[in-house]
C-alpha cells in the first residue's frame, strides 16, 4: 500500500505557482441529486454527468468563467396506474430528464499559495432541461430553457506538475417557466484542472 | 500535452460519448402495454344491470361502403376477447342478458391494427442508437439508416346504452377501455397479454361494480 500513497504524496507539496491572467480549464465528472420537482419526477440520484469549465484568474484569489454540463437522470417507474379525473392509465414508465446547462461564474479562491485551496462562486445562465416520459408506444416530451442560478463551492487540490484535482458540489437552481415548474439538483463532481 | 493529460481528456471524452440521453428502454414487447379507461360522471352505473355483447370483435378499417360487413377479428382471439369481457362483468355484478332482451348496457369490442415502418440509425456502439424523431437528420459517415417495422394494435371496449340511441347524433359513450402495444410474438403470447389487460381495464375501473 505504500508505495502507492508515497508518489502519490509527492505530487503534493508544491504550490502552484500561478500567474496573473491565467487560463484554466476543467473537465469533471458529476453526480447529480434532484430535488424540488425534478426529484418529484426523478426520484433517483444519476451517475451520469459531464461538464467542462474555463476559468480566468483575474489575480490571485478571484476568477470569472464559464461552466457548461450534461446530466442524464432516468427513473423506471414499475407498472403501475395512474388516474387523473375520470380516466386512469396503466404502464411502465421510463423518465428521463437531460439537463444541459450553461452558466457564467465568479469565484473567490481562499489560502493562497497552499496545495489546498477552498473556493466558493456564483454563477448565472441557462439550463435546456428536456423532461421525456415514455410510457408503452407513446412519448410525452418538454423540453423549457430556463433561468439559472449556480453557487457553488469546493477545493482545489494541487499537483506538483501544476494541475489540479477539484471536489466541487454545485447547485443548479432553475426558475419556473410556463412550460415546466422550477428544475434543480445538486451536482457533487471530481475535476482534472490544466492551464495552458 | 502531457500523456497523462491526455489519458484523462480521452477517458473523460469516452465517458461523455457512450453516456446516452436514454440509458434504458423496454426489454420486452408486453413493457409496451397499456391499459386506459375513462368513463362518463354522469351516470350512475348502479342503475344499470343488465349487459349485452356481441359475439364478434370488429375490425375498424375506415368508412365503409353502403351494405358493406365490417371484417372480424378471427375466432381465435375473438371467442378469447368475448369471453373475457363477460367474464370481467359477470364478476363486477352484470347480468348478461341477450341482444333482443333489451339489455341496460352494449360492450362492443373492436379492433385496430397498425403497420409501422421506421429508420434508424447505428453507430456501430460509436454514437448510440438515435430515432429520427429525436430530431437528430444526421449519421456518422458510413453507417446508415437501417429499416424496421412493427405491427401495434388497440382493441377499443366500449359501453353504450341502447335507449340513448340516435340515428343522427353522436352515440354517449358510458366507458370506454382502450389496450394498446405490439402486435408481435406468437399467436399465444398475445392472447396472454389481451386477457391479462382486458383484467386490468375493469380492475382499475371499479366504479362499474353493480
């Protein structure tokens, strides 16, 4: 076991030097944890989540960007029936809700010139939230762009090579439409950060 | 680029790629079965008692021709259908009387068959499997579209009360069931899933209860 911790550790140990007017960039992998009516409808967590983020340091300690993600949520409802009025219907269910999302963000990074670096941001921008329901040979779909506000907070961790590890844990907090009520979920994601 | 940079964009790609907008579809045809009712509030289904139902299943084919018979479903499933129909409302309490006994209520069973054609197209596990009407006109070169039919079905339950009938307005509909999927497997499989989903239109139609 120790001869894997121990390169590991060496990667540690260095800060990272960075540069005034530096360009990041990030590709991370995320989970996603609806909540509100997204969780009503999709009561599962998804594992199925990609997102990619530029950041511009404006010094030190402030950074302003761009994150854009996908994130697949998909719930098999068994058979069951549903009744609204006077009329039911019985079937199997298959939801699905592709959440695209694209925000502009300013961050605030702590600790500066330490391996570990916490942040905390904010972010504004748009979430294409396509809702699908397929039930026997039939598909009900919408598909709203919706306002979206993105805190966010997390740590960066540092690697003697310059890049960055990144635990992140976001909150994607959409605003009701006409079309469909207000769509949100956490997103808890790891991050492989380079400059150029 | 460093190669372990590089490992990591290509890992991260992969993962985006073979990620699909919808991770899992229906295995089996009878996953493609559904059962749905509806019926009029404005009778009181206690009233009635008793029903009548033909001893064939229609085939709806479009309009006919003056003196022209409606095709049947064959015996095979239509002696299966009949049956089912008066088994279901001789458990909810209905006592089935014939045609000319001036019955409360008419069960008519009838039948609708569809040939569907669509294209598709695969990537080879590359791109997934994307539907036309998902909106997405393209294909990665050289894979094209590939063709599939299907065969869906509805048989239509419904229930009407001959002393509203009119020979010039539209007739009321008192309920209606209607059981729709695929019309493929054997002969057996589909009668099999017609019985278990004629159970289920009167289970979930319990108001019918006498």
């Amino acid at each position: 076991m120790l001869r894997y911790v121990l390169p590991f550790s060496l990667l540690l140990g260095a800060p990272f030097v960075s540069k005034a007017q530096q360009n990041i960039y990030m590709l991370e992998y995320s989970m996603g944890f609806p909540v509100g009516d997204l969780n009503d409808y999709i009561n599962e967590p998804s594992f199925r989540g990609f997102n990619f983020g530029y950041r511009y340091m404006l010094d030190e300690n402030r950074a302003i960007g761009l994150d854009m993600g996908w994130q697949t949520f998909y719930e098999l409802k068994d058979l069951a029936t549903y009744t609204e009025g006077t009329s039911s219907i019985t079937g199997i269910q298959y939801r699905y809700t592709n959440a695209f999302t694209a925000s502009v963000q300013i961050d605030q990074v702590f600790s500066e010139g330490k391996d570990l670096r916490p942040f905390i941001g904010i972010g504004a921008g748009t979430s294409y939230m396509r809702r699908t329901l397929d039930m026997g040979l039939y598909r009900l779909e919408r598909d709203p762009w919706q306002f979206m506000l993105q805190p966010e907070a997390g740590v960066s961790l540092y690697m003697r090579n310059g890049n960055a590890v990144i635990l992140s844990a976001n909150y994607y907090l959409g605003f009701k439409t006409k079309e469909l009520e207000a769509q949100s979920f956490l997103g808890i994601g790891i991050a492989y950060a380079f400059s150029d | 680029m460093n190669r372990s940079l590089r490992n990591v964009l290509l890992l991260m790609t992969g993962v985006a790629l073979f990620s699909s907008c919808y991770p899992d579809q229906p295995d089996n045809i009878d996953e493609y079965d559904i059962v749905y009712t509806n019926y009029s509030p404005t009778y009181d289904f206690k009233a009635f008692n008793t029903f009548a139902v033909p001893d064939s299943v229609v085939i709806i084919t479009g309009d006919l021709a003056e003196g022209e018979q409606p095709a049947k479903v064959s015996p095979e499933f239509g002696d299966q259908i009949v049956g089912r129909i008066r088994q279901n409302m001789d458990r909810l309490g209905w006592t089935e009387v014939a045609p000319t006994e001036n019955p409360d209520v008419l069960v008519l069973p009838s039948a609708v068959k569809t040939l569907n054609v669509d294209a598709y197209y695969y990537g080879g596990g590359y791109w997934g499997w994307y539907y036309p009407y998902y909106g997405y006109g393209w294909y990665y070169p050289g894979y094209y579209p590939t063709y599939t039919s299907y065969t869906t079905g509805s048989l239509i339950l419904t229930m009407i009360a001959p002393d509203d009938l009119s020979p010039t307005e539209n007739q009321p509909v008192l309920w209606v069931g209607v059981l729709n999927g695929l019309l493929e497997g054997s002969d057996a499989s589909i009668i099999t899933r017609m019985t278990t989903n004629i159970d289920q239109a009167f289970k979930q139609s319990e108001y019918l209860q006498q």
